[in-house]
C-alpha cells in the first residue's frame, strides 16, 4: 500500500513523492522558510514597525510585499491577488477584486493549499478557503527592458494539487533563465471551484460554483497585468504555462470573456479543452455527492464541514482515490461555451499563440499503478459508459483498435484512452486552431521512465522543465541534462519572443532547433526525442489514429 501511494503521489500531475515541506532558501541570505514550523503558525503578516529590506520589498496595487533573496534570485510567496479571500458568505461566489493597500506585508510563506481530499503533497501543507495567491520569482538584478512572463497554473484533475509542491519552485528555473519574471497561481479546486449548485432550491444565489477555479485564475492574471511591472515583468508579454489540469486551463482561460488581454500565448502540455464536462454531467455528480452526505439544499451543505465534504468527494470521484474523472470545468454556455472544440474553430483563440503536446503513453502513469486486475476493471466501466453514447459503428472502429494494439489487455486499453484523452485532442486542438487562422506548434514528448511500463507517460516531463532533476520518482531517472536544458531553453523562447525554435548559438548542445508551426498539409510536430529533438510530420510518427479514435474527442472525458 506504501508503494500504491507513493505512485499515485507522482502519477497525478506531481511527481513528488517524498513530500520535504521545507526550505530551500539559503539560510545566509534570509532565515525565513517558506513553510511554517507547524500548522498552528501564521502566515504572511503585516509589517508595521517599518522593519523590513527596502531593496527586497515591491509596491503593488494592494501592499507593498517583502520577499526573500537566495542566490541572487528573489521570491515573494503569497501574495493575495484577490480582496477578500472567498469564505463565508463569499464561498461558492466568484473571486472578489483586490482593492488599494498602502500597507507593508512579508511575502515570505506560501499561502494556504485549497480544500482538497488526501493524497496531494499540497494536502499536506495548511489547507483553507482562503487560499487565494500567488508567487513570484525574479532575477536581482535590474534592466531597463521589461522582462517576459510567465504564469502557472498547476495540475491535479482539478481536485488536488498546489503552489507549495517543491516541483513548482521556480527558483532553479528563473536561475537559470533571469531574462524572465515567473508567477505561479492558486485556485479553488473539487469543493468549492467547481460545483454545480444552481440547480438546488436555494442554488439561484451560486450561478457561477461550477466554474470558479477558472474565474480565480482569471482574477490571478488581471493582478500580473496590473502588478507585475513592478517586478521587472512586461504586463504585455505575458504567457500562460500549464501542465494536466493546469493544461487544460491554459486552453480554457482563451475562451472566457475578457481573459485574452492579460495574456498573448500558452504552453499546454497535456491538457485541453477535452477536460471539461457538460450541465447535466455536473448535476448527476453534485447530486451523488449531496446523496452521500444527506445533503438536500445548498444550506445544508454549508453546514458540512470542508474537510468531510473533500473526503466525500475523494471518496466517490477521487482521483487518487477512485480514478473517478469526472470534476471538471462546466460547458455551461455562459462562462464556458458549450462546444469548446466550435468555439476554437470559429476563432475564439487565434490572436492567441500556442506550444502544446502531450506524452507517447500518457495514460501508463494511471494504469500502471493501479495493476493489472484494477486498472481492466475500471477501463471495461469506463469504457462500457461510453458505448452507450456511441453508434454501433463507432463502437466497431473502438474494438477494431483496440484488436490491433500491441501488448497485453491493460496495455489495449491504456493506448486507448492515452488517444481518447491526450493524443487525439492534442492534435485536434492544432487543427482547430490552425484552421481559425491561429498558430500552433505542436510536440510529442517520448523520453521513458525507468520504472516498468511508464514509458513516457504523463507528467514525468515536469522535472525536466522545473528544472528538479530530484523529483524523479515517476521517471525513476534523471532525463539528460543538456536535454533538459533544451526543453527550457525552447519554452522560454516561445515566452520572449513566440516561437519556440532555438538557433545553433542559442541552443545548449551547439544544434540549431526549427520548430515549424503546425499546418493542415503537413500536420508537423516536434518530436523531443531525448538525444535527437526533430520536427517530423504526423503521418510518420502516428500520433493519433485519425479514423478510429480521433471521433472520440467529441465526448469529451466523461
């Protein structure tokens, strides 16, 4: 069970599973952790005796924040980047505005990990609704050329995960690349970001519960625009970066209305708008957890504490838990249109740039875990739901791939939902942008873990492009460093300039790197090999199986 767990903690979008909540700040620059000695200690406090590091602290809109300097690197942990925290008469009710602060604040702890169930290294650390902030890192030195920027917004099915995962320090990676200001955000996750309540008797008064996590992340990205110059950062050069869920988001915030000005371009990897669910998907969800709890109205759900309405649904749709998938963003017609895949056809993203891809065998991180006997369990549930949404011939080409895949049953079905939800959409989303007028580059990632029957499955890239060769549970090695340097160097590229190609004295192995955007003939994308990165056409490396697993994407992954 020990070993059940520690892969599961670096299969969902984390990889890291020996969980050290402490410092990495040098104890000679500041003796400040960014983690409280104990869950009863405070957080970021008020400066009010005038103490503090002027050539550390940053004014902003809401406070001036004082953060810590390691290396010549500077870090503000969080920050909030909302009014009021959403708690109260505020929970289930969109993210409120942050108003004018003239106080001084430490920006020294990270904020508090947002409700969720066990099993997520941020579900170690202090969760609470009042989780809404960010943090920030920048290089010490100044420059009179305003620097790009680059947000993220992390993973975890959108029920678990944090800022405080030590994956998601970007001190090694702005280290590394001081040229660049880098944010990383927090959002309302399962419980309170995305639930669908309105329906209920007294549910009229929560019109937007089932989308708040992405109306959070929006609210995140207004206080970059309006903040982060100070912080050396261009407010119109900003990209969003994604991974999963946080994937998924990157590919959503295009479509909410008036996001697309505090962002130009999105790396998206693994995750798109396929991670999203429909009104009466949501419902059947909500009632099932209101079921379970003997819950009738949001009223009586108020009264559930928030730690017993994370464990039910942990409990019921989990995805440590249960592998239970569905707690997603609604296509509710209003925040979020009801056909994602139309809305980027018809040009709702094409004055956005993208670099996104997915991982040759994405599903292996979920199945392998699980065995053989659980995962050919879930798979013949899962897929025996989908059959019935599906035509008689439909369910024909689903059985033919799955006669003509390689390997034993659990591999049949893991390629299938690898294509189902990952390389399908992938390339779908490349198409429909492309098509719109938009610009896409677009990669396969294929390293392999060393762990038996990984391969190069989800997330194991996080560690190459954080920069944390040491958080490698899930690829069992450290990736090629020069490689790995690479990966970043690309990514940061896209983030200055929008094209991710490297030229022979920018790349680190001396190798000139020609991206070429994605387009409807040749259908090209970068193969990341780990020793030989190379453009290739679709139609040779048989990313996705256009005529029996690409229909898929139009049912989403409910």
């Amino acid at each position: 069970m020990r070993e059940m767990k520690k892969w599961m903690l670096a299969a969902i979008l984390i990889c890291g599973t020996e969980v050290v909540l402490t410092s990495c700040i040098g104890q000679t620059d500041n003796p400040v952790s960014i983690v409280p000695k104990d869950k009863t200690e405070s957080l970021n406090k008020k400066i009010t005796n005038g103490k503090y590091d002027k050539s550390l602290a940053v004014k902003c809109i809401n406070g001036t924040f004082v953060g810590i300097k390691t290396d010549n690197i500077i870090a503000f942990w969080g920050i909030p980047f909302v009014g009021q925290q959403p708690v109260g008469a505020l929970r289930w009710k969109a993210p409120v505005d942050y108003t004018a602060d003239a106080g001084v604040y430490e920006a020294y702890y990270n904020g508090k990990s947002s409700i969720q169930a066990d099993g997520d290294p941020a579900a170690l650390y202090i969760q609470g609704e009042d989780c809404l902030y960010l943090n920030v890192w920048k290089a010490e030195e100044t420059s009179a050329v305003k620097k790009p920027v680059i947000v993220w917004i992390h993973g975890g099915g959108f029920e678990t995960g944090g800022t405080i995962d030590p994956m998601y320090d970007c001190h090694n990676f702005v280290k590394e690349n001081p040229d660049v200001v880098v944010v990383t955000v927090a959002y309302r996750l399962a419980p309170y970001g995305f639930m669908h309540l309105s329906h209920l008797p007294d549910g009229k008064n929560y019109p937007d519960a089932q989308n708040l996590g992405l109306l959070d992340q929006r609210m995140a990205l207004k206080w970059v625009h309006e903040n982060i110059e100070g912080f050396g950062g261009d407010p119109d050069n900003v990209t969003i970066w994604g991974e999963s869920a946080g994937s998924a988001s990157c590919t959503l915030l295009p479509l909410l209305k008036d996001a697309q000005k505090y962002f130009k371009k999105v790396i998206a990897q693994s995750g798109t708008p396929i991670m999203t669910r429909s009104t009466e998907e949501a419902i059947a969800v909500t009632d099932s957890i209101m079921k379970d709890l003997g819950c009738k109205t949001v009223a009586d759900l108020q009264k559930v504490s928030n730690k017993k309405l994370a464990d039910a649904i942990g409990r019921l749709y989990g995805i440590y838990q249960v592998l239970g998938w569905r707690i997603w963003p609604e296509r509710d017609g209003r925040i979020l249109p009801l056909d994602t895949w139309k809305a980027y056809e018809d040009g709702a993203a094409k004055d956005i740039t993208f670099l996104q891809g997915c991982n040759a065998d994405e599903m292996n991180t979920f199945a392998v875990p699980k065995g053989k006997e659980v995962w050919n369990k879930w798979a013949a549930d899962r897929m025996a739901k989908k059959s019935k949404l599906m035509t008689a011939e439909e369910n024909a080409l689903v059985e033919s791939y799955l006669n003509s895949a390689s390997g034993e049953d659990w591999e049949k079905t893991s390629s299938l939902f690898s294509q189902s939800y990952w390389n399908a959409p992938t390339i779908r989303l490349a198409e429909n942008q492309t098509k719109a007028g938009g610009k896409v580059y677009t990669y396969l990632f294929t390293p392999e873990s060393a762990l038996a029957g990984v391969k190069s499955g989800h997330a194991i890239e996080l560690p190459a492009v954080f920069d944390h060769p040491e958080q490698n549970s899930l690829s069992g090695r450290a990736f090629d460093a020069t490689y790995c340097k690479t990966l970043r160097k690309m990514w940061v590229q896209f983030a200055k300039t929008g094209n991710p190609s490297l030229s022979a004295a920018e790349s680190p192995d001396g190798k000139a790197k020609e991206w070429p955007l994605y387009d409807l003939g040749d259908k090209k994308v970068m193969v990341l090999d780990e020793f030989d990165i190379h453009p290739e056409k679709e139609s040779e490396r048989k990313i996705v199986d256009w005529e029996r697993t690409y229909f898929l994407t139009k049912y989403y992954c409910n």
